[in-house]
C-alpha cells in the first residue's frame, strides 16, 4: 500500500512499525489522526497481517474488561486492576466508535460482537469467594449491571451446556454480565491497518527486521531482509516501535538500549479445543471462565468461549498450555537462546526456582493425553460428545520476567511498555490483557515518546476517546 508520505526502501522516515499485529494497528492509526503529514512504513515478516497472536484463531477474543477473569481479582475485596482493565477496555470501544463515526473505518460489528461474560464455580470455597467479589464489584460504575446467582435453574438459562447433565447437589455460583463482548483481533487489525493506509503509510510485508542502530543524529537505521528473494532493505526513522510479539525483546537487546537490561521471557503456547457443530454452538452465547488450576498461570484459566470468526459462530474450550523455544508461533527454535545474555541469566533461573509449581503444571500440561484433555471440558460441559470437537495450536506467548533489586527476577502476566533513547525507540512486552487494551497502552506509549506534542495533540484525542483526560 503506498501514497502520500510513503517512501521506498533506503528513505528516511518519521515513523518504523515493526510487527504487523494490533499494536502497530492501534498505534498507526492514532498517529494518522493525531499526525497525518507523518510518514509511517509497517514491515511485517509474514505475508499477511495478524498472523501471529492477533490472528482470530490465535487468541479466546475476550475483550478483557475485567467482568470474568478471575485472575485480575485473587483478592475478592481489592477491584483495582479489574476496574483498571475495564476503564481501558472502555477506552478501546470509544476509539474503535469514533474510527466508524468518521468513516475511517466499516461498522464494528465486522469485528466486536455483543457476548455475554461469565464466572460458574464450585464448591463452598469458591462459591464464597464469588459472592464475595461480585458484592465488591457491584459497588463501581463499570461493574454495577453484573448479575450473580446461586440457583442452578438460573444459572442453566444463562449457561445450558455447562449445565446439562450437572449435579445439582454440588454448591455452585456463577455471574454474569451481559452487555460484554468477543473480539475478532484479526479482523480488527486489518480494519485498523486501513487507517494509517489511508494516509500514505506503506505496510510492507514479508520484510523480517533483523537490526536496529541508532545512529549520531539520533535516528535509527532499521536493516532486515525480504523473506522471498533474500534483498536487504534498509530505512532510516526518527522514531521506531518494536510491536513484534514475542521478538520484541530480542529486537530491543539489538538495540542496545540499557532499558531492557535484565528482562527475559518465557515462552507459553497454548491449545483450544474448537467445535463449530451447529446443535452445540447454538446453546452457548457466553464467555465462561472459572477457576485455574493449582499452579497454572493466569493466561491457563479455563473457559468455554462462544466466537464469531467471519460471521462464523463457533465454540473454544482451553487453553491447554504447550512449550516451545519459539517466541512467535511461525518463529523459529532458536529464539528463545537469542535472547539469553549474562545479564538475564539470574532472573531466568530465580524465577525457575521459585515457580516450581508452574513447572510441575507445564509438564503435566505436556504430558497429558489427548483422553485427559478431553476430560477437562468434560468438566465444563457435562454432556460433551468428544466427535463434535478438534484441537487445534493457538498462538505463542511471552511471558515477561523482570529484574527484581532483591528477588532478581519476577514472572509477570501483564503488558509492559519499554523505551529507550529518550523515546526515539519503544517497544511492547509481555501478553493478556494487551489486544483488548491496545489504545490505552498506545496513548501511554505516545504521551512517553512525544511530551513535546502534548499540547497539540491532546485536543484530537479528547475527541478520538472522550475518556482520555488527558495523555499520560
């Protein structure tokens, strides 16, 4: 895609987005309304958009707000990273509202479709600590139409399949907040693409980056190859952001930027098994999470999802972790040793030693049968007819760990802007809940790297997302 402000191989440009998912989506589009006259080039590796965790199959959907996952809430009296979560999940859907109000992008219902979002425990302890959170959350605005119940009746109307065939007699309590949502992330990154397009940006793909220099002016040469032909390419940026998933460590380490000094990253892949059996996918339209398992980290709570992939419904059940050295799911063997250096050797083996269980659960995960699998959702869905679904490899995560001054490392399961090089270079790291709070993450990163057009822009961007007051 070319126009005005696009430039060819060997050009200086203002603005480099490595990775071709919802990050670089988000924030292009932003720069093409925050800045239109900016040049902007995406090189993405692959030969299409989103292929990676953006891609629709690669992820749940859930548009992440806060409402079902357990996880953000351990504590049932302390809401704040749920409410958090939420407020910038609300962010989102201003921006991707106001996008279809200026006709820069179609109608949203090609990508976000209305799903309710549910928790279903059992057991006296879990059902106590859900009673507990839902009176929490029912206090603030954002949660205040959630729903609870402990009648078995109520909870097969809103959940059927996790119903059927259940003992009543077990203690069980679920909530449920209607007006939720699934997410076509793949969809969703390609509609945005079209933004920063419109405006001459030119998406490259096929173009694998494999160097970053900053040179004494204080711009950076960005160096990589054409993945068919082998040509190099070479482009000059006055600003750079590393979106690229699981490889963006690597990049950041190529940089050389002391910001990244001590991170690591753990890779964690993921299985769902999927079903589109039109008699089973018509008696779920719900996003149910429950509990994880003792161990597990929080991406692996278990949930049976309702999902729309182009106009298709269908439904997925996991996720089942998977291990591999790869860092992207088309990536390579070898990437996960690329990023080792001395100076993240303690954090990696600190954060070993001390999640233990998280090892003891990732080799059950890979050791278990495809029978045991099956028996989870058997769990979820009493009634399940195994013939009815497939199992099929998700996307690849990341997880971050973190130098710690007295731990040496942490395992974290968030999303982490870095940047360096008094902002001329930024990069994003780390997994959930990110795609769904693209824009607030973008915003942030902007007001990071760009103080100097605070003024300007902040005006534009109370009218792009009304909830923004202003940039951080």
């Amino acid at each position: 895609m070319r126009g005005k402000g696009s430039a060819s191989a060997g050009e200086t440009v203002d603005v480099v987005l490595i990775g071709g998912g919802i990050m670089s989506a988000t924030l292009g589009a932003l720069i093409a309304k925050l800045q239109p006259d900016w040049s902007i080039i995406v090189l993405e590796r692959l030969d299409a958009l989103a292929e990676e965790s953006s891609g629709s199959w690669n992820n749940a959907g859930t548009g992440h707000a806060g409402l079902c996952e357990l996880n953000y809430m351990p504590d049932p009296e302390d809401p704040s990273r749920a409410e958090e979560i939420a407020r910038q999940f609300q962010l989102s859907r201003q921006l991707w509202a106001s996008l279809v109000d200026s006709g820069d992008i179609p109608v949203a219902a090609s990508f976000v479709n209305p799903t309710p979002h549910m928790d279903v425990v059992f057991g006296d302890r879990d059902v106590a600590y859900l009673r507990r959170r839902f009176a929490t959350l029912r206090r603030l605005p954002l949660f205040s139409a959630m729903e609870f119940s402990e009648d078995p009746d109520v909870i097969r109307e809103w959940a059927p399949l996790v119903m059927g065939g259940r003992d009543r007699s077990v203690p069980m309590a679920a909530t449920r907040y209607e007006g939720a949502s699934d997410v076509n992330f793949g969809a969703l990154t390609k509609t945005l693409i079209g933004v920063p397009a419109a405006h001459g940006a030119d998406v490259r793909l096929g173009h694998e980056v494999t160097r970053l220099r900053r040179t004494v002016d204080g711009r950076w040469t960005v160096t990589g190859r054409k993945r068919v032909g082998g040509q190099r390419f070479e482009i000059s940026a006055r600003f750079v952001f590393v979106g690229a998933g699981g490889c963006a460590l690597k990049l950041l380490q190529r940089a050389r930027i002391p910001e990244v000094r001590g991170y690591a990253v753990f890779p964690i892949g993921a299985q769902f098994l999927r079903t589109a059996a039109p008699g089973v996918v018509a008696k779920h339209d719900a996003k149910v999470y429950g509990q994880s398992a003792v161990g597990a980290p929080p991406m692996s709570v278990p949930h049976l999802d309702r999902r729309v992939v182009d106009g298709k419904p269908a439904l997925m059940f996991g996720p089942y972790a998977t291990f591999s050295t790869r860092l992207l799911k088309r990536g390579r063997l070898s990437d996960l040793f690329t990023t080792i250096r001395p100076h993240n050797v303690a954090p990696l083996l600190a954060v070993g030693i001390r999640n233990l269980s998280l090892v003891r659960y990732l080799i059950g995960e890979l050791t278990a049968s495809k029978k045991q699998k099956f028996a989870q959702l058997q769990r979820f869905y009493p009634e399940v007819n195994l013939a009815d679904w497939e199992l099929v490899q998700a996307g690849q995560r990341a997880q971050l760990i973190r130098p710690h001054p007295r731990k040496l490392g942490v395992l974290t399961f968030g999303t982490e802007i870095v940047t360096g090089a008094e902002g001329s270079i930024a990069g994003l790291l780390g997994a959930s809940p990110g795609a769904s709070i693209a824009p607030a993450v973008m915003i942030e990163l902007l007001g990071t790297c760009f103080p100097e057009r605070r003024e300007i822009w902040d005006p534009i961007l109370r009218e792009l997302v009304p909830g923004v007051v202003e940039m951080h």
